[in-house]
C-alpha cells in the first residue's frame, strides 16, 4: 500500500532520526541538526541549539515505536498526541498541496517532529503496516529499516550496511573459489 506523500516522508525522516544514534553518532551539532531539519524540509523555525538535546532524547523513543508491534504501537501514538495536545488541521504551503498538520510551526522541533511522525505512524497502523518497519540485517547493527518499496526486500538501514553486506558476500563468494 503506498502512503501519502507526507506520511512516508514523515517516517523516512523519523527513522533517519532514530538510526543518527548509533556509532557513530551523526547528529551531536547544530549544524547537523539544521541539516537534519533542511533535508526533510520541516516547517516552521529553523532549529536553534537549545533544539539539539530535545530532539537528541527523542530519538530512543522513535525507535522504540517503529520497531514495536501494532499493539504496542497504539498507546506509544497515543501517548505522544495526548502529551503534545495534537490537533489535526489541514494546511497547504510551498508546492506542498493540502495535508495534515497536528501541531503548529512555532512549537519546539522536537514535538513537531514527534507530532508528525505519530501521525503518519496512525497511517501504518490503520493499514496494518508494522512490518515495513524491521531491524537491519547486519549482526552487528541496530539500525531501523523503513521499506517502503513496492516488493518489501529492503533489508539493510544504510547505504553504508548495504555496501558493507556486498562487501561480505563478495568475499565469501571469493573464498569458496
């Protein structure tokens, strides 16, 4: 089932968000939080530094959701639409046509990005969806994999575990010639 355009760029970015945790840390500066912010064009202030920690302790919580099952999954949303007073509104800007809002753009980045990623994750949810979310399949990763493409074979989190899993099989393949 695809998503709305706004759901799965809300997901890809939540999950990009929870995989900058692991070693090595790649969100540990404002400029790479701005980054962050800029490349999945949020609305609303740009970060400042008093954003970084904020969205740095959200990111735990994040993964715990994608990679929980519906069930589990279901308090964890409501939980954050009922800690944040989320309102769903529909608003149109840039070349973005009508979608769901459900937290204004001068709330703190952090609850604006909780906000639309438990909103998308309502989405997955009512499409009974979870699956698209798994754990990388490299042993020595935790990373999460959102896969949303059309034939679910996506297996690795990163580029980076992509190539590192070729790699490996490269190699194999090499020692059994």
């Amino acid at each position: 089932m695809p998503f709305a355009t706004d759901t799965a760029e809300a997901l890809e970015s939540g999950v990009f968000l929870s995989n900058s945790e692991l070693d090595p840390d790649t969100l540990t500066t404002l400029e790479e939080l701005r980054a962050f912010f800029d490349r999945f064009a949020y609305t609303g202030g740009r970060p400042t530094a008093a954003d970084l920690e904020p969205v740095r302790a959200i990111r735990t919580p994040l993964r715990r959701l994608f990679l929980a099952s519906r069930d589990e999954a279901v308090p964890l949303v409501n939980a954050i639409l009922a800690e944040q007073s989320a309102v769903p509104r529909l608003v149109r800007h840039g070349d973005v046509d009508w979608h769901i809002h459900a937290t204004s753009d001068d709330r703190p980045f952090h609850e604006r990005i909780l906000v639309e990623t438990a909103m998308a994750m309502t989405d997955v949810i009512r499409a009974d969806e979870m699956q698209r979310f798994s754990r990388c399949a490299m042993e020595d990763c935790e990373g999460v994999v959102l896969d949303l493409s059309r034939n679910r074979s996506r297996k690795y989190c990163t580029v980076t575990c992509t190539n590192r899993a070729a790699q490996a099989a490269f190699r194999a393949r090499q020692a059994d010639d």
